[in-house]
C-alpha cells in the first residue's frame, strides 16, 4: 500500500498592493507621506514605505505666473450645460487675416456650413433656443451661473424624458429656472418668474409641479426668511432689521401661523413689523410692492403675527 503524502497549501502572500493605500499595513496609522520628488508614499508614523514609483497627475512643465500658465495649459474649457454642443464645438474666425483673396469664397461658405452642421436636426434647434433664452432670462433677474447650469440641465433631461410635447419652450423654460432657483436656494417667486417669461403664472407653476414629479426632483418648501435678506436689501432697511424680521419669522412658522400661507407675504410683514421695532419706518406701499403682494395681505399677515406672538408694535 502506498503512502500517501498530505500536501500542505503554501501560505499564500501577503500583497502588499491588495492593502488600501489609503491606510498602513503595519501600523494601520492614516497618516501618510506622498513624497512626489521621490515617488513614494510612506508611513510617518512608522516609517514604512507603502508605495513607490507613484504616478504624477501633475502637469510636467512649471509655471510662475499666470501668463505661463495659461500659455502652457493644453485642457479645454469645462463642458457648459448651456450651451447645446456643451461648448465642445469649433468656430472659424470670420477674420479674413492672412487669406488670399481667392480663398476667401471657400472660407466664407466653409463658416456657413459649419454653422450649420453645428445645429442640425429639431431636437438641436430647440435645445439651442431654449438654451439661450435660458441664459437671457437668467441675466434679467440676476442669477448666477450655478443657477444658469442646473435649468439648462433640466431642461435637457425634461428634453430626453419627452416631457416638451405638449407644452410651450417658454413655459418648459421658465419652470425650469424656478425649480433651478429652488434647489439652489435662491429664491424667486414665481411672479417674479412670469414677468420675464410671455407664460403665465397659472401656466409655469403647473409645469414646474409636472417636471418635479415626472423627474423626481425633490423640492423644499421655501421658507419666508429666504426672502428677507433680497427684500431688506432693496428696501434699504439695516441689518437689525434684518435680523428681527428673520427672527418674527422663524417665531410664525414655529407657532403655526405659515401653515398655508404665501412666504413672500410672511416676509414683507415681518419686515413691517421689524421697521417699527427699529423705528425705521417704511410704508405699507413700498414693502408690498417689492414683495409683489398686495397691501391687503400685507395688513392680514401683520394683524396675525402682532396678536398671536404678543407684539407690542404700533
């Protein structure tokens, strides 16, 4: 009978590679050297070498002003969801610099085909109108460009759900820059909204409810105190002012007295009942109009908070 030998398995390895790099093998310490000059990583605490002949993500050339930089920088701009080609897209100078005169007709309709080609097919032409008129409203009510890129992004996924048909570009595109507003928490009432856009305010709020839900984008409530601050600032009330109008607020929403009411109406009275306290008066008038409501929700909304969060305003 044959002897038969037990093979032992040979204890396998320990790779050091299959270790996160992020953290010691020997010392488990996250306290870790990239020495760049030398292309190693080691441990400071222990002083094990973890990695060596690490790849350099940096540029290979230096720069010491911004001159250089510029002129030895070889990316692209950053992809920009306002624009339809996503800026990726060529131009040829309309500059006739250093053409011959019998190149010039060649180069004239090699511009009007690039053109051309550039937006080719409906769903191009709309996304590029819609985009601009993105941009342009966008400028009109003092946005900023996060603001600009997240409606552009809406819209070209409300573009690639088939969720334009049936609706206006104005009314898609408006609603587009409300919601962006809301999820940039830079509030915009959508009166503000419809001033610059031909859809009306019944039309924008309906569509702007739709999108929401078709692309699942979850939106909070806004808040009265989001407005003070732009209200404060055009009424040229002081920061006090500011500070109790938020804080009149932040008291009326916790009592319960928001609860289905308008926050552009909860701001301008609170910003009402602020100007007394400090004694910086403003009319009823004034307040209301640039809040965009009426003289008579703001009195309501003031007899309100006056009564139930015990003011003593006169």
């Amino acid at each position: 009978m044959k002897n038969k030998r037990s093979l032992k398995k040979r204890p396998e390895k320990e790779d050091i590679n299959q270790t996160p790099r992020n953290i010691c093998p020997e010392c488990n310490s996250t306290d870790l050297d990239y020495n760049h000059s030398r292309a190693e990583v080691t441990c400071k605490h222990c002083g094990l070498v973890i990695d060596e002949n690490i790849i350099d993500h940096g540029p290979e050339w230096r720069a010491f002003n911004s001159e250089q930089r510029d002129s030895r920088t070889r990316t692209g701009a950053p992809l920009k969801n306002g624009i339809h080609d996503f800026g990726l897209g060529t131009d040829i100078d309309w500059k006739n610099n250093n053409i011959s005169p019998k190149n010039i007709a060649g180069y004239y309709r090699m511009r009007k085909w690039n053109k051309k080609l550039r937006i080719s097919g409906s769903r191009q032409r709309n996304l590029a109108f819609a985009l601009s008129q993105i941009d342009r409203k966008c400028s009109n009510l003092g946005l900023p460009r996060n603001v600009r890129e997240n409606a552009s992004l809406i819209y070209r996924r409300a573009l690639e759900n088939r969720l334009i048909m049936g609706r206006t570009v104005e009314g898609v595109v408006s609603a587009s820059i409300y919601i962006a507003c809301r999820e940039c928490s830079i509030p915009r009432t959508l009166d503000e909204i419809a001033e610059e856009s031909s859809a009306s305010r019944k039309d924008i709020g309906r569509i702007h409810r739709s999108l929401s839900r078709e692309l699942k984008i979850k939106l909070t409530p806004t808040s009265a105190a989001d407005y003070i601050p732009r209200f404060a600032t055009e009424l040229e009330l002081s920061n006090e002012s500011q500070v109790k109008a938020i804080k009149i607020a932040e008291e009326s929403k916790s009592e319960g007295l928001t609860n289905g009411k308008g926050p552009s109406g909860i701001a301008a009275a609170a910003l009402y009942i602020a100007s007394l306290m400090v004694n910086e008066r403003k009319s009823q008038k004034d307040i209301a109009e640039v809040a965009g409501v009426t003289e008579v929700t703001l009195r309501n909304r003031y007899k309100e908070m006056s009564e139930n969060l015990n003011l003593a305003v006169i």
